[in-house]
DNA sequence: CATGAATGAGAATTCATTCAT
DNA sequence: TATGAATGAATTCTCATTCAT
C-alpha cells in the first residue's frame, strides 16, 4: 500500500509546527536567545530534535520564523488600526497606544524580538519587523501630512524615530531593566504624548 | 640590573592595550560581537592570546571596555555641548545633531553597540551607554523646562525616547541596510527636526 | 514509526557508559589523571566527545564515578568477607589478604585512585574509597574487641591505620617503583601479619 | 671590568633561593599544589618570575626540591632519634610520636607532601621522601629484632607498613578532612600504640 | 643579571546538525 | 516517518616558559 499523506497525517505536521514555533517563541520570552536551543524547544515542544529539523532547515531559520510570526500578528493589529477611517492623530495614537501596551504585557519578549538579535538570518527577520512596523506608521504620517494635521516632514525618517522611540520609551534604560519598572500606562502616555508633539508639531 | 618598567615598556603597554581595544572595536564594526572571538582578536591585534588576557580579565571585560569606551567618548561630547549655556532649543539640537553625525561616520560601529547583546556584562554596558545618553538629554529638557521653552513632560520617559529616535532614525531599518543609505546630513536633519518638535510641541 | 528506545539501543547506551568508564580507568592505571584527558577517553573509547558529556556531566564526575565503581566493587568484597560469620582474626586476615592480593593485580590502577587527587570531586571520591574501606575494617575490629580476640583500641584510629598499612605497603616506595617489585604472596603476608600483630597485640 | 661574583651577589643569591624555596612551601601548605603556580611563587617572594627559572629549572625540579627539603629536615629528626641508644621500643615510639606531632602541627603542608602528587619529578620525590622515612624505620626495626625486642619479620614490609600507617592515620579519611579533627594527642598515641602493638607483637 | 610581558599549546565544555534505528 | 544519540568544530581561558629590555 503506497504511502498516503493523509489529512491527519497532514493536520499532525502541522499542529507539531505550531506547536515548535510556540514553544520557541515562549522559551525566547522566558529566556532570551540565549536560552533558546534547539534541543530545549524540542523537549517542551514534546517532539524529537529531527522533528524540528522536518520543519524548519535551520535554527536561524526557525527563529526567523518566530520573529516574522509575531511581527506579523502585531504588524497586522497596526495595520488595521492605521488603515481604519477618521482624522491621523487618534489614529496614531490609537496604533502606538495599542501595540505599547500589548509589548509591555509581553514582558521580555518584546525586548528579545526588537533588541536582541542572534544569527543574520534572525537579525533580517527583526529588522523587517521593525521596517514594517514604520511602515504601518508612515502610512498614517502620509495621510495626516495630506490632510493637514500633520507638518510636512521625511516621512520615513520619521517613521523610524516613531518607531525607535515607541520601543526605546518600552524597553529602555530609564525603564528599569527588562521589567516593566513603573506603572505602564503612564509610561504609555508619556510615549505616545511624546510622539505625536513629534509628528504634529504641536503641544497636547 | 634590575628590571625597570621603562617609559617605552610603558607606552608599548599602553599601546598594545589601546591596539587591543581597537581591533575590538574594530572586529565589531565589521562583523558584529559574533565575528569578535578572542583568537580572532588577537590574530588581528598581532598579539597572543594571552596578551589579551594580561589586559582584560575576560572576553566580556574586553568588550565591555570597548562598548565603554565609545560611550565615554560620544557621551563626553554630548555632555559638554548640553552643559553649555544659552537656550536649550538649539543647545540640544546641537547635541543631537553632533551625535547622529558622529554615529553615522562610524558606520555598522554604532549599529552593533546600539542593539546587538552578546554576553550579559556587555549588555549592562551597552544599557548605561543609553542610560547615559538619555541623562545627558534629560538635563537639556529640564532647563528647557524650567526656562519655559518647553511644555511640562515625562522627562526622563522623553529622554528615553529622544534616543531611541535617535538611533533607530541612525540604524533603524528605514535608514537602509545598516549602512548610510541616504545622503547623512538630510538624515541628520529630519531626526533632529522630530526629536525637537517632540520636546518643544511647536513646529520648526 | 515513532522512535523506540529498543533493547538493542539500551545496550549500545549502556555499553558505551561502560566502555568510557572502562577506558577511563585504563588510562589511569597507565598514566594517572594526568594522561586521562576527555579527549584521550574519546579517542580510545572510540566514541565523540560529545558523547561522553552525555553519560557524565563533568569529567569530575566521569572519574568520580571511575573511583566509586571500583571502591564500591573492591570494598563490597571486603565487606562480605568482612560480615562473615566466624571469630575476628581470620576474618580480617581474609579481608586484607583478597584486598591486597587483587590490588597487587591491578598494578597502578590502584595507586592512582589511592594516592594521586585530581579534582576535588574526584578526591572526595577518593576519600570516600578510604573511609568506606575503613569502616568495613572498624567492623572487624568492633567484633573482635567484643569477643575479647583483640585488645581495647582506639577502633577508627586502628582501622585507619590498617587501612594505611595496606596501602602503603602495596603501593609504598619499598614495593619498587609502583610496580609488582617483589613476589606477590610474600609481601602480602607480611602486611597481613603486620597489621593482625598490630591489632591483636600478638605475634603470629 | 670583569663581572666578579662577588660573596654579596652569591649571598644574595643564595638568599633568593631560599625565600623562593620558602614561598613555595608555604604556598603548598595553603593552598596544595593546585594553588602553587610560578607566578604566585613569584609574587609572594618578591622575584620576578625570570628569577625563579634562574635557579630552578623548571616547576617540577622547584617543588621536587620543596619536597626534598622537607623530607631532609624531617627525615633527618627521625634519624637522629633513630640512631640515639637504647632499647628500640621506645626509640620507635619516640620517633613516630616526634614525626607524627610535627606533621599535625603543619596542618595541611604534610597532607600535600604526603598525598598530593603532581608531576611526575615531584612524586618522584615524594616516594623518595616515604622512602627515606621507612629506611630510618627500618633501622629501629633492625636494631630491635636484633635485640630481640621484636620478633622476626619482614624488616621493609613492616617499615613500609609502619610508614603507611603513620601517615592514613594522620591525614587519612577517619581524621576529618583535612584538619586534625580529633584532639591531636589522643590520635597520636593511638597511631604509635598501633605500630608499637605491630612491629612488637604483644600489647603496649 | 633581574625582570615581567608575551606567548600559545592545551584542556574542558557546548550545541547545531546528522543519520541509524 | 519520528526519534534522539552521536558527533566534533568551535570557543574560552590557563599557565609554564622564554626573552627583549
């Protein structure tokens, strides 16, 4: 009987795959990179090292993997929020606002996915999330800047200053070591306040 | 005759230190804290392995110096601009514009001091140096404040973000390929423009 | 077909735990700790390193585990012929004579576990060796001591003492050169008369 | 001029070997062997490194001779009692009671000299040490037989035995680690009774 | 001659990847 | 097909010895 790759075999490998990048994505949470090995994803994972290496060809290609996961799920909550209607600046606010405070929930693994880099292959990942993350921004920046709201400006240069200072205002020094150090929404505030004086030119 | 520790024992000492020092620096410049092994150091240094050693307790000392020696070196600089007099406005466009300017000479240097952790000692260094930077922009918003040149705020939260901005616009993903993509003093002007609208809340 | 730790496997795992600790040994007995290097095991063993970083998780613990094997074996003789039934006198001499006699076989195998510390692990386990060897002697002499065969004694400064006695005159500088100088039997006898004397307070 | 040595620089020499000498031991008493590396030796006495290779050449040749220096004085105490007059009972006692006493009183120096080998070159001299030390005993042993005090017996069995025991009892695993547990004298004279009851065949 | 800076061969340990079962 | 045991290159650090000053 020749062999079949039937639907539950199907569904099988793909649940295992789920279940590698979740765990990959948790032990980098709990641990950083560094903790990270392939051997201690498979064992929480509950498959075998050569299961991982089914799904994935490398390490760096796992972690990469990770890395694009959660960027696009929180690339894709922006991306909504910038693309709903109504005048850019709630709108802004709205998108820094919600992704800070769900960064600030993630404890650790915010830090490790924007500032933590590994391997090249992880690195590129990282970077992307962050380009994409401006540009979700800078998508909101052009529609102010032609309504008016906003003063003409670089547009990708601010974008990435919105960016840097959305995720250094999180994961900072001044925001005590890798904990969330003071009271978070405050510190929200204070970041999105800080933004958009930065985009409209103007107090409030 | 007894041994004595001649000026020129002295100055090829101090050098072979500084040499050291420098193809680290140098070594992560080029290929980042992962292509800087100690064996690779020290090739490139023309200097054994234990020399290293005879200077530098440990790999994480050795960068760690080297990361604190940078940080000395810019935050220095930062520090003497933003304890000049006058109005903090331009005192901190000043700073900001040194810095970035400054970052963007240095190349991938800045890049790898700024977001790529290695070991735990360095990370800590790494950390003050935003620290740092962050106090030294955090005295120029409270004059600022206090002169009235600019709304009240988070201080040290706007700090922290007004670096953050600063090197992501430097080294962020818009500013492509970590190298100076575009023309630097264009650059250079759309950071400083933001960081100053952020703090100010006034256009210009 | 999920993976199964066959028999066949168990085995191979196994016997590769006893093929490292074998050669470990037998590079002791031929060159001390010195010579028993992780890399020397592998190669002679015939398996990676990494391998044997499997099995043990130091090479600390690897020769610890060298010293309490044969400890274990060689005083578990001891001890049977130890607890044996039957008056004092001929017990201990048949607990030193069998000790003796196989330790005589080893050739330096046993002067290095009883005379040349490595690690302070692998010394911890050395001592134990001792003690463990001593305290199966303290037996002896508490039953003795009991039965009115052996004076009243200091039973744990004796049995140390026996337990040097021994060692020492099998490994000792007037046994030439760690090696089996002299006929075997003949200098057996005159330990195990040696310490019967010192114990009983008796010629013969 | 031609260099003279001149008999300040032999003094001086000759002085600096002795202090290097002096330091080693000491730095094997606090330490074992483990802890006696050149630099340290150095350090503590106050040479350079140069200096030390300068009279000894090599490590292994400068401990063998540390070893050597105490065996020479410590051998030579137990000679000079050896070949004192009188009955040879209390001749052995006298010396097994002097030499085991001033091995307590050196704490952990003797355990190193005694148990801790190294290179090979120093556990050459070790051996030589316990060597020499059983040769003093034998002579007592000799001596005694003669007399008829003690019975027949394997003269350099008994003297290695003698030695062995002297020694395990001293810094042996009953003995707690390393330090004189129990109450020094106590130990002392349950170690001589035990060689006494031994080599005499009767009880003390 | 004395010095101590420089050297670099070694040694232990880690971990991504492979492949027999 | 899944597994996890085996692998060994790579990396950090130590310390006896040498030799320019």
């Amino acid at each position: 009987m020749p062999y079949r790759r039937t639907d539950k075999v199907e569904a099988r490998l793909a649940s295992d795959r789920e279940r590698i990048l979740g765990t990959a994505r948790q032990l980098v949470a709990e641990g950083g990179f560094r903790k990270a090995q392939i051997a201690a994803v498979a064992a929480m994972a509950e498959v075998g090292v050569g299961t991982i290496y089914r799904h994935f060809p490398s390490k760096a290609d796992l972690f990469a993997e990770v890395v694009s996961a959660v960027s696009r799920r929180e690339v894709g909550i922006v991306d909504r929020i910038a693309e709903s209607g109504g005048p850019a600046t709630p709108r802004l606010a709205d998108a820094l606002r919600t992704f800070a405070t769900r960064a600030l929930r993630s404890g650790r693994l915010a830090n490790a996915l924007i500032a933590e880099p590994a391997e090249p292959a992880v690195d590129e990942a990282r970077l992307r999330y962050r380009r994409d993350l401006g540009r979700s921004i800078a998508g909101i920046l052009d529609y102010g800047i032609q309504a008016g709201e906003f003063p003409r400006q670089d547009v990708d240069a601010s974008a990435a200053c919105v960016v840097g200072a959305l995720l250094e205002g999180l994961v900072g020094p001044l925001a005590p070591s890798g904990q969330i150090g003071r009271d978070g929404p405050r510190l929200v505030d204070a970041i999105v306040a800080f933004c958009l004086r930065a985009v409209s030119g103007s107090p409030a």
